[in-house]
C-alpha cells in the first residue's frame, strides 16, 4: 500500500543490495523511537503474484521487469528488506465507534520508508498483512484474498475517479492459509505526551502542508489543513455514494487521503441511512451521517492538542471551538461545488443546490439506483432521449423536477456543464455485488473476473460498451450485503 504523504541500533531485517531504482528513506524512523517499533515482516513460505499496478510502478521509477521481478516479489512479501528501507510499526491510539482505545498502532501492517516517485511526490510504502506486530493485539497480522482484492479493486477505483486515496503497488499471496472467523473490530494525547505531540504537529506539517509550517500558532495551522483536505475529500464521497464504513479516528488520515477499505461499499439505491459493515450495529457510519462524524473526529484532534496551546484551558478551548465553526459553511461549500457539478451547474446560483438535493430527495423516496441515475442525467444533458424518469415511481414529479433542470441547465455554457456532468458522473463503479463475485471466482484460483474489473474502473467515466453489464445495479441481494473487516 502507498500512502502520501536518524534512529540509532541494527536494522531488524537483513539489507540486501539492490539492483532497483526504489531509494528507500524513512523520516518517520528519525522521531523519537516511542512513536514506532522496528519490527522485521513475518516470512512467507511460497510468494507468488496476484496482481501488479504497472501504472504506479512506472511512477515510482520501476520497468516493468523489474515490477515483476523475484526481487521485489520477495520485498513485498516480507522475505527480504530492500536497501535504504527500515520496517517500522507505528504506534497510536484513535476513538472506534465513540469510545477511546488507548492502544492501537499497527497491527498488521509494516512501513518499510518513503520513495520519491518520478513525479517528485513522496510516497509511504507500507506492507498490510505481512504479519504480527507489537500491535496486533493478539491478531496474526495477516490479510485474507478477499480484503486485499477488494482494497486493490476499489482504491485504484478511487484514483481513477481523481479522489484522494492510498493505493495498491501490488497484492502478493504467501502460499499459506490464513483463518478467519468473522469480527475486528491520540496515541500520545492519551499519554499526555506534550512533547510527543508537539514533535507529531511539526512532522505532520513538514511532510504534508509545508507552506503552513512557517505558521505562528502550528496546532492551529495544522488543524486548519486537515480539515479543509478532510471536508473537500467527504464531500467527494458523498457525491459518488461512498461508505467508508468505518469512520473511526485512526481512518481518518491527516493528509486528508482515504484510507483502509476494509468494510467500505457504494450504495446502489439511494438511501441516506444505508450502512453496510456488520459491526456499525447503531448506524453510526451511515452515509449521511460521514460529515457528522467527519466533525467529531475533528474535535478528537483538537482536544489532543490542547497542550501544545498556551493560556487558561477555557480560553484555549474556545479557540479551538472558534476554529471548528468553520466545519459548517466549508462542508457546505465543498459539497455544494460536487452537488452543483453533479447537475452540470458551472456558475453558481442561489438555488442550485436546492435543486441538486431535490432530485436526491426523490431518489431515495422512490429508491432510485444513485450511479444509474445520475449516468442517464448526463445522457439526457447530452440531448439522448430520457432514460432517466422511468427509474422513477413518481412520474409527475420526476418530469416536473426535469423541467426545473433543464430551464436551469440550459442556461449554462454547454461545453463547461457536459465536462461537469462528465467528471462527476462516472459510468462505471465498484459495484458491491461484483467484487463479491471477483473475490468467489479468486478464491477458487480464477483471477480473469478480477482483471476485467480492474481493467473497466480503470476507465469510469467511458461507456465501454462491451462491458455494459457491469453498470448494471444487483437484485434484492443488495439489502442483505454487509462487509467485513477483515482481520
């Protein structure tokens, strides 16, 4: 897994020489060795193959011989540690489902360092699933086919969709089992750990918002980022019926990218309270609730850095308090602009997003397939005849809500508001049923299933109408869908 975004001892693997072009580095390892633990990736009996991300390869400087070499097969299986890298488990806490857990870290994943891509990003390279760490809490640290193919599928989804995420170099087998049942589930805050804090402010500004470093009061500049990349990255999902799942603080990252899909899905038909993992019993991570608990997990990371301010504890809260007032009209905002654009509206006018919300209101009364609605909106704006209202139960409302588009959409410059419509509507998404159907045909060896989706999201927003079917929204099965966590 890529993420964006000098300790002395022996190394806890054995470096060998390498002929690759990947140069390892890990600033993270030069902070305070309470914040990680070198812990060596647990080794694999027989590694083999299971998919390659040639793309992100060729970026971070890779042939693609040397993506598929036994060298870097045996590095990202855990058997080997590539020269440059020092493999760490970094160590946090974070809030699941409310309540504090004092105690988190990694449990079954391992940061090998950073690589500096062709591009000149800077990029984490993380192991998931390469065994037991100081963390697992009693976990083999291991990740079943299931997770890691639905983590590939829907995170290069993302990517292609231009939604900030993590992604997969590639997903290796390790030749053994691995057995699951069902469940799984401010690290120095916690501790009051002022000076373990202040270290995390300055290294999380350095790394992901440098031009807010020189800042005067850090905690707040920090606090100010994360928020704005956080509320810019719900709206998003919330404009392509993304359900993260889980929404704990740990998942929520500061570099405002989405991060670990373990129990995520799409909606198909639109209903605000849908929740798919098996363990969010109460709702709390519905779809409309993401942008409440984005807030929540906000106040979390203000409250942890409380000591890092100076003056009495109630004035220091009421600027904190003053700073997440802001969360309000920037959501607005942000989600209006995915609103706005998923209706093919350029210029803003007052209204729009009324509008916008209207036909979601519908939607979700006449339960209306989200994807597929807003695919035939663009063929309509695009002059087809209408697909759209005979998704519809309501007619009447449905063409009196088309006719209150039109008037308004008509008014917009054409070519602008088809690019809109375009970048915000995609043909094609990670459909729940479908990869439930890659991971049952991986399972049994077939991997052809996973290669067609892969290659299909790897175009959302073209029609390909070879593989037309793969639009297409599941049966009733689709209220029974729940996902896992997969550890």
């Amino acid at each position: 897994m890529l993420e964006r975004g000098q300790r002395g001892g022996a190394p806890v693997a054995l470096q060998e020489k390498s002929s690759m072009p990947l140069r390892f580095e890990n600033s993270y390892a030069r902070l305070p060795e309470r914040f990680f633990a070198p812990v060596a990736p647990t080794r694999v009996k027989a590694p083999g193959w299971l998919a390659v991300n040639e793309g992100l390869g060729e970026v971070l400087g890779l042939t693609p011989e040397e993506l598929r070499s036994g060298e870097l097969l045996e590095a990202l299986a855990g058997n080997r540690t590539l020269e440059g890298a020092e493999p760490i488990a970094l160590a946090y806490a974070g809030h699941q489902f409310g309540g504090f857990s004092p105690r988190l870290g990694d449990g079954r994943a391992i940061l090998l360092g950073e690589v500096v891509g062709r591009d000149g990003v800077r990029r984490d390279v993380q192991l998931k699933g390469s065994g037991p760490t100081p963390f697992s809490r009693g976990g083999d640290g291991r990740a079943a086919l299931g997770p890691v193919l639905r983590e590939f599928l829907v995170s290069e989804a993302m990517a292609a969709l231009g939604v900030p995420t993590t992604r997969s170099l590639a997903a290796v087998s390790t030749g053994e089992p691995v057995f699951r049942e069902t469940p799984l589930p401010e690290y120095f805050a916690g501790q009051d750990d002022g000076e373990a804090i202040a270290a995390l402010v300055s290294y999380a500004l350095a790394r992901h918002y440098p031009e807010r470093k020189g800042q005067e009061q850090a905690p707040l500049a920090l606090l100010d980022a994360v928020m704005e990349a956080q509320v810019a990255l719900v709206a998003r999902w919330l404009g392509l019926g993304f359900v993260h799942g889980v929404m704990n603080t740990d998942n929520c990252s500061i570099s405002g990218e989405t991060l670990d899909y373990g129990p995520c899905a799409f909606l198909d038909t639109y209903d605000p309270s849908r929740t798919f993992s098996s363990i969010d019993r109460q709702g709390r991570y519905a779809f409309a609730n993401q942008p409440r608990i984005l807030l929540w997990n906000l106040a979390r990371l203000a409250e942890a850095l409380i000591p890092l301010l100076d003056g009495e504890q109630k004035d220091i809260v009421a600027r904190l308090e003053a700073r997440l007032e802001r969360f309000g009209p920037l959501f607005e905002r942000a989600y209006g602009e995915v609103l706005r654009a998923k209706i093919g509206l350029v210029e803003e006018r007052p209204g729009d997003t009324d509008l916008a919300r209207a036909l979601l209101d519908q939607m979700a009364t006449d339960r209306v397939d989200h994807t597929l609605a807003f695919h035939r909106l663009n063929r309509l704006a695009a002059g087809q005849p209408d697909q759209l209202s005979p998704l519809f139960q309501d007619q009447e409302r449905i063409l009196t809500w088309i006719r209150s588009w039109r008037a308004r959409f008509d008014g917009e410059p054409r070519a602008q508001a088809l690019a809109a419509l375009t970048r915000s509507n995609p043909v094609f998404l990670p459909r729940n049923h479908r990869i439930e159907e890659v991971i049952a045909a991986a399972t049994q060896g077939d991997l052809s299933l996973f290669a067609r989706l892969r290659s299909v999201l790897a175009r959302p927003f073209e029609e390909q109408p070879e593989h037309a079917e793969l639009q297409d929204p599941p049966g009733e099965e689709q209220w029974r869908y729940r996902t896992f966590c997969g550890t």
